[in-house]
C-alpha cells in the first residue's frame, strides 16, 4: 500500500479535509430504507463543498455513494465517522484508499467492539463473511487525545501513516476532540435527515 506522508508532511494545516457521516432513518423494518450521507469538504476550517447521497440502510452500497460523492472533488484526505453507515452498510477503507490514492481514515469515539460487530453479522446477513473482511480489512487501531483535557479518539488509517493521521485529527479538533469535518457533517446529516423524515423522534 503506498502511503502520503512525505508528501503532506509540512501542509497539515492546509490539508483539503473531507468530512463523512450518515444521517437517521425511521426504525421501520418492514420498509427498504435509504440513509444520507453526507461529505463536507473543509479547507483551514471553512467549509468548500458539501455533498449528499443515499445509501441503502443495512446495504452494500456505501463504498460506491462515497466514491461518487468524492467525484470531481479535489481532496486530500478523507475521515469517516467509524466504516458503518446507515445500520450496517459498511465501507472498506482499504479499497476506498486504493480507489481515491488518498488517506483514508475512520474515527470513533470508543474503541470499536469488534466481537460484538462480528456476532451481529453473523446473526443478521448471509453474507457476513464479506462485511467482516472489511472491518478486518480497515487494519490495525490506533488511539490519542486531539485534545490533553478530553478522552482517547480511536482511528484506522488506509493510505497514509498513523503518525499523518494524528496530526491531521489534531488540526482540526478544535472545538472538541471530534475533528471538525466529522462534526460539521454529522449536525448537517441530522438536520437534512428531519427534513427527508419528518416523523422522526
């Protein structure tokens, strides 16, 4: 896998930063579902271009809505809120890294329960086997603190180092330690979510 961070080593702070979440859905099983997602490209903390697909809620179309949406986009790097949107729609960040030749890294909160992931695949999709190779495929996670006074952030990173994709989370982890390209595109997938599904609680 080649890997970026000789060629962003000085230009962090300038780094053209795609943000992605998904937004909600109704809890109706019975109904095929889409979810939104949402990219938001920042640029020294202002916000360039913000984008929205749909992806199939528990599907296996994210890696391509992603890759569309990033389409004609000129970026550098891309953060995903975790690699599983819309329910279990997950994105392999090692193709998506392959695909984009940019660093791809995917951010929690906590530290992921990948025996749990890997049970309710197993309960839930006959196709388990394939969704699990991609959470194993995201690579080995990292932890640090964006910010001394809040809690570990936990990421995988495609494409780039570990060392790149610190300083990347740090540089924009200003308000909180959630980078600000995740957080912009979460609040905006929450609010466009109301407006495609009014009757959501």
């Amino acid at each position: 896998m080649l890997t970026y961070q000789g060629r962003y080593r000085n230009i962090t702070r300038n780094l053209r930063i795609i943000g992605v979440d998904d937004g909600a859905f109704p809890a109706d099983k019975r109904l095929k579902q889409d979810a939104l997602l949402v990219s938001v490209l920042f640029q020294n903390l202002h916000v360039r271009v913000l984008r929205v697909g749909l992806i199939q809620v528990d599907g296996r179309d994210a890696n391509r809505v992603l890759a569309s949406l990033l389409r004609t986009v000129r970026f550098d790097v891309v953060m995903l809120s975790g690699i599983s949107f819309g329910g279990f729609n997950l994105i392999d960040i090692d193709e998506l890294a392959r695909v984009t030749c940019r660093p791809i890294i995917a951010i929690a909160g906590e530290r992921p329960d990948n025996a749990a992931v890997r049970k309710a695949l197993q309960t839930h999709f006959r196709d388990w086997k394939e969704r699990w190779r991609m959470v194993r495929s995201a690579g080995e996670l990292h932890s640090f603190k964006p910010l001394p006074e809040e809690p570990r952030m936990f990421f995988e990173v495609r494409g780039g180092s570990p060392s790149f994709a610190r300083r990347a989370i740090a540089s924009t982890a200003v308000i909180s330690r959630l980078p600000e390209p995740i957080r912009v595109a979460r609040i905006l997938a929450r609010e466009l979510s109301h407006l495609a599904y009014p009757n959501l609680s």
